[in-house]
C-alpha cells in the first residue's frame, strides 16, 4: 500500500510539473526565475532584482523540450518586454501569457500610538484582536486591500509589521501590557518591529509636568525598560524575517543611559529606525529622588547614522520614527513641533524654550549651558536645522520614504532637503481610534510602491 501510494503521488507530481506553465524560458546568466499562475490564467514570471528584462531572455521550452525562439511569435529573446504588463506569445498554434517582474513584491503594515492600557489608550484585548486582524490580512476571513501598483492577482499579506512608538502606558514599569498584546506576530512568526515614542522614554513623556523624572534612577530604569522591550523585539524579528540588526548609536558617549537607533535590510530595502527620533539625547541618571541633568548632544549619533548611509546609500530606503517632520499648522508651540526643540508637556505655555540644553558636548544643533529661552524665530530656525540635517542624510539613500506617528492624524508632508530632493513622510491616526495602519506596498530593490490607510 505504502508502494502505490508514493507512485500515486510521484504521477501526481509530474503531471503537475509538466502541466504548470508549459513554454518556459532560459535566463541570461542562468537567473532562476519562479512561475506563480494568476487569476486571469496568466503566468507571473519573477526574476532576481536588477534583472534588465529586455535582455534576459535566451531560450524558450515548450513542455520542456528546446525550441526554436525564432518560431514563437514574437521572438521572446527579440521582444521588448515592459514590466508586469502581459505579454503573449504563440507557438504552434497555441498562446501562452506572462507577466514578468524583476524583484519581490512585500506588503509591510504599520501603526503608531496604541498606547496600551493607558487611560485613553487601547486596551490589551482590543489590541490583541488589531494583531489578529493585522495577520489575516489577504487570508480567508480577513481583511482585503488591493494596490493599482501591485502585479495581478498580487494579494497583500502582513510580511513585517512596525509600531511607530508610544508602546504603552506613561512610565510603564515592565512593560507587559504591551508585550502581551503584541506577542501573535511572534506566535505567529510575522516580523514585529517597535520603536519608542515620547511617552515610553521620559523626561519627554506627558508625565504630570515632572521635569527631573527621567533623570532620576526610576525613571532612567522606566527607560532601560522601553529599550529593552525594542531590542528583544527586533532581535526575534531578524530570526523570522531572516535578517541582520545594525546598531547605530554614539559609541564613544559616556551617558548612564545612551539611546541607541537601528537598521535592518528586509527583501532587498533597507529599514532605519529611531527612537523617538534621531536627534534624541542621552543623559545621566541621580538617585532616587534627586536627578542628574546632564544631557550629551547627538551629534555623535548623527555622525555615525550618516557613516552607515554612506555604505548603504545605492540601497532603497524606509525610515521610520517617532516623531514626523511637520505638523498641519508649523507651530513650533504645537505639541507635534516642540519636540525638535527638546521641550516636554511643561513647555506647552511658553513661547519656544529648549529645557534641556547639551551641556556635556558641544553642538552646533544645541545652545550649551544653562536653559534657553528662544522666541518663535529662533526655535524654529534651530529646530529647521536638524530636520534639514536629518534630510540631507536620508535623500541620499534610494526613493526614501518616511513613517512616522505621534500626531494621532492621517497625514503626510513633502520634505526638501538642501539640495532640492523631495521625500514624503507619512503619518497616522493612533491605533485606538478604529485600530488603524497603513498597508504599504514594497518591492525589492525599489522601496515603497504605494500606501493605503486601513482600519483593522
């Protein structure tokens, strides 16, 4: 029985190969392409990224036998061949049809702001049900999306999830809530990304105007706590999604508690990821109740982002973090604006003070010394220099795209570097208000192709 069985299934499995997709072709280079059928009876051929289509093409099988190229029509290796567009060719009477792609296509869904079991927040099952949802994406039962850009019959699926920051509650102690949310990408073995926002590291949080907090040995362990979750969170997400974490970070401060960003390169695009936002500075720690306000530039920071870009420049790119670029209105009191000018909550009343200033380094993106206080001019002006610093390091990487969270709103601004180039950051409604992400649609070697907004 065992004997019949397996001869059962070998017939089976060669009349599926000889029936799948019967005229095949032979590649430049000996490029291994795979053929997927599509739901218009079409063959999706997918070649390596780089590939130049109209030159790739050697040979042609029909049910894997050599033929002729010059007796299909028209001639494969001849033919001018556009990017996922059918292309028909005749042999014998018979018509076979192909679209061909050079490079994968990956679906990345993002969320920022849950805020778990905070006050205001999503609450942990509310949360667990998004992450469900989230991982049905494409599959029977769950939700659809359809991209103009994607190949036919290309059904999106959660490939890597990200959360744009503000994990949790404010001064979180241990941070379970939100890993107990979260933890069916890992079930399920779905990368899952997180960066911190303004409330997972104080002082910045909105922590009943408490301007030492985050100084002190509480709050810098609430800190190390946020960190941490981030770190063992991407660490077993380059063991499901089969990649390699780069820290990026000043490894030459010599804060108590230094903030640490990170890339990753997924399916052939690069990630880089800040916490809270590149220009976050570390700083000491005091006791218990006292607190130690010496905070270090990040400069250093800037300067060893801006080395690792250089390597990795000729890659497509995808930045996200916490804080956007711009918010609606500009105004650099508004709550979306004053953290490039490293105000918190307290600072909401004043005209532009930077109540942190550097004053163990020096800085050309920071005033030294004792606090500041800058008119609406001068806090925009500085606050205009980082961003344009950040941007002339981002444009040099490949069709940069930026994602980011912490305004609550479906948004996105054009940002322009000091050479003219544009990229658009995009931002999100929080994901207690109708657990909302963004399904964008990437492809290897190109970066993001399109975004859509969808509630889960």
């Amino acid at each position: 029985m065992k004997t019949n069985r397996f001869l059962g299934l070998l017939i089976m499995a060669m009349f599926a190969v000889s029936s799948f997709a019967q005229m095949t072709f032979t590649f430049a280079g000996g490029a291994k392409p795979t053929y997927s059928e599509m739901s218009d009876g079409s063959y999706l051929v997918q070649l390596p990224v780089g590939t130049d289509l109209n030159s790739a093409i050697t040979g042609v099988e029909v049910n894997n036998e050599a033929v002729d190229a010059a007796l299909v029509t028209p001639n494969p290796t001849t033919t001018f061949i556009t990017e996922n567009e059918i292309e028909t060719f005749v042999y014998d009477g018979k018509a076979y049809s192909f679209r061909f792609i050079a490079g994968e296509y990956f679906t990345a869904v993002m969320f920022g702001d849950p805020h778990v079991a905070q006050d205001n927040g999503i609450s942990v099952a509310d949360m667990q049900t998004m992450v469900t949802n989230i991982l049905s994406l494409g599959k029977d039962g769950g939700k659809s999306v359809t991209f103009a850009a994607a190949p036919n019959g290309y059904v999106p699926t959660a490939d890597i999830v990200i959360c744009l920051g503000d994990m949790d509650k404010d001064n979180e102690t241990s941070g379970k809530n939100f890993t107990d949310a979260m933890n069916g990408f890992n079930e399920a073995e779905v990368p899952f990304i997180t960066i911190t926002g303004n409330h997972d590291l104080v002082p910045d949080i909105y922590w009943d105007n408490n301007e030492d907090y985050g100084y002190t040995s509480s709050g810098g362990n609430n800190n190390k706590k946020a960190l941490s979750i981030v770190k063992e969170q991407y660490g077993k997400a380059a063991t499901y999604g089969g990649f390699t974490v780069d820290r990026i970070y000043d490894e030459s401060c010599s804060a108590d508690f230094v903030i640490e960003h990170f890339a990753f390169k997924y399916k052939g695009v690069r990630f880089y990821c800040a916490n809270n936002y590149w220009f976050q500075k570390s700083h000491d720690i005091g006791g218990v109740l006292s607190a130690s306000k010496t905070t270090y530039a990040a400069d250093g920071t800037i300067n060893a982002l801006n080395a690792y870009v250089d390597e990795h420049k000729d890659e497509a790119s995808i930045w996200v973090s916490h804080y956007p670029f711009y918010s609606e209105a500009n105004d650099y009191n508004d709550a979306n604006e004053r953290w490039w000018l490293d105000q918190n909550n307290a600072a909401a009343d004043r005209d532009p003070v930077c109540l942190w200033p550097v004053d163990a380094a020096e800085s050309e993106f920071y005033n030294g010394g004792t606090p500041v206080t800058y008119t609406s001019a001068e806090g925009q002006a500085l606050a205009e220099k980082k961003k344009k610093a950040l941007a002339d390091i981002i444009v040099k990487t490949k069709n940069p795209r930026h994602f980011s969270g912490h305004s609550h709103k479906d948004d996105g601004q054009d940002v322009t570097a000091t050479n003219g180039t544009t990229f658009r950051d995009h931002t999100i409604e929080a994901a207690f208000s109708n657990r909302r992400a963004l399904v964008v649609l990437c492809k290897e070697g190109v970066g993001v192709v399109e975004v859509q907004r969808v509630n889960f």
